[in-house]
C-alpha cells in the first residue's frame, strides 16, 4: 500500500481559538493541521477557484502562512492550480477522500434506507448520484432483485448529455452556461438514440424543466431505459438526482414515467436528509467566525 507523508508546517501559534489549550509540544502539530483543513473548508464550500490572498483574507491568515500551507496542500494534490490561473481548485486527492466519506456515511444513513424503499417499490435499481464536473458522479446504488444488472459502483462517471440524471443536471443551467457547456464537452453518439444535435438537445432539456422528470431511452446503454428527478438542497435548488434504471423490455418510457410520482416523494425524503446535513445561516455564519481565528 502506498502512504504518504503526514502534513507537517511550522507555525508561530494561533490566535484565540476558543478551544482547550494545547499542550506546548503539541502547537507545531495541531494548529497547522487546523489550519490546512480550513483552508480545504474554505475552498469546497467558496463554489468557485480562489486566490491564496483570498484565503488569507477568509480566515485571518498571515501571507506567508497561507502561501506556505497552499504550497504543502498543492504539493500532496490536495488542492491544485484552475488552468490558466493562479487561483485554487480541490485537488484530484481531496475530491477521491469527499467521495470515500460521502460513500461510506451513505451505506449507514437515512438516504440509503429511502433508496432501498424506493427500489422494494418499484421493483428496479435505484441510483442516487451529483454533477461534477462534466459528468455525473454515482454516490450510492440500490441494485434490484433481478438476474440481470448493470454493475455500475458508487465512484462510477457517466455523461451529461445522454442520460436521466445528466439532462436533468443540464436542465437546471441557463441557455447561455448550458451551451458553453455543451460547447466544451464531446456529444459523443454512445448508441442509435443517443442525441448529438445541440439544438435537439436544447429542446430536449425544456421538456425536462417543463415535467420535472428526465428519461434516458436508451440513449447510453442500447436496451437501458432509465428516469431520474431532482432531490432539492436547503436553497430549493437540485442538489443531486435520483434515478431509475431497468432493461427496455422490463421497463418501458411509458412505465418508467409511472414511477415519477414514487420517486419525487423518494427526493423529498433524501431532500430532508441533506437539509439536515447542511448547515442552517447562523451555523455557517459561527463556522466563518471560528475558521477566522485560525
């Protein structure tokens, strides 16, 4: 197995932490690590690259404590460099380890009973997945009690533009971003039914918007149908999908779109799981507080 080095800076202490009092062999250790993983916090929940001297600014930091601690982060691909800028993205390894937490809470919390629910119900696999990047990212699967199925595993990617969950993500974007997005992605033709044609495309995702439900008939896999709907974050907004799959022959458009009504109760229900999970105003507002002293 390979390991890596422990993040180690040097650091002249912290400032009124609020916190029991380290002991004094301990301040080189503790306080830096602190320090990086605010750092991290800032950069997954700022929504967009950031600048060391932003960073800095965030959470009350020297510039050359945060320039040091940046370069240690970049260094162990925790965070990197936005191509073409000098400002800050999560880098490859911290998106690996979200992920692995994401997954390993997701197999004992509530989400994964609600997909279990919902797969006993409809008598189909069950995905619950996120847009990152240019693709969707798989977070959870409920597989169904059948011979045949598709061995796709939580960490798995699959294209925007041709599947349930993918133009539902699209839906959400305004004409002007989802054609620059669209612009930058290959429409690549996965099957006969696959749509390439941005203008197709377009007019697909206003349908999407218009039922609140999105289907893949066969559009990815030849034989696959599938049909997801939105599960809404703490701000109203889509903040990941879930989706049924089933062979064609089992599970027909007409029949999947049966399955909205169960499903969109299924999203409200994991809706109130991650309203749960997100910090409510005043709590983000304590953790800027706190994450300034550092």
């Amino acid at each position: 197995m390979e390991t890596r080095p422990e993040i180690a800076v040097t650091s002249k202490g912290r400032r009124g932490a609020g916190k029991r009092p380290a002991e004094p062999e301990q301040l080189g250790k503790v306080f830096p690590t602190v320090k990086a993983v605010a750092i991290l916090e800032a950069m997954a929940t700022a929504k967009r690259p950031l600048a060391v001297s932003e960073i800095g600014v965030l959470l009350g930091l020297p510039k050359p404590t945060a320039h040091r601690i940046v370069r240690m982060l970049e260094n162990e691909g925790l965070v990197q460099r936005e191509p073409g800028s000098r400002r800050l993205v999560p880098g490859g390894r911290l998106l690996r380890l979200g992920l692995e937490l994401v997954t390993a809470s997701m197999q004992q919390a509530p989400r994964r009973a609600i997909l279990e629910a919902l797969s006993q119900q409809v008598g189909e696999t069950c995905n619950f997945g996120v847009m990152t990047g240019s693709h969707v990212l798989y977070i959870d699967r409920v597989e169904a009690a059948w011979p045949f199925g598709l061995r796709f595993e939580p960490g798995s990617r699959v294209p925007l533009h041709c599947t349930s969950m993918g133009k539902l993500f699209l839906s959400q974007f305004s004409p002007r971003k989802r054609a620059l997005l669209l612009d930058s992605i290959d429409l690549h033709r996965y099957t006969d039914n696959t749509i390439t044609d941005p203008k197709q495309l377009e007019e697909e995702v206003q349908k999407i918007r218009q039922s609140g439900a999105s289907i893949d008939n066969q559009e990815f896999l030849a034989g696959v149908v599938c049909v997801a709907v939105p599960v809404n974050g703490r701000t109203g907004q889509p903040a990941a999908a879930i989706a049924v799959s089933a062979p064609a022959a089992r599970l027909s458009v007409e029949k999947a779109m049966q399955h909205v009504s169960l499903m969109k109760v299924a999203a409200a229900r994991l809706a109130s799981t991650i309203a749960a999970d997100e910090p409510g105003p005043r709590q983000a507002e304590l953790g800027r507080t706190k994450g300034s002293r550092s």
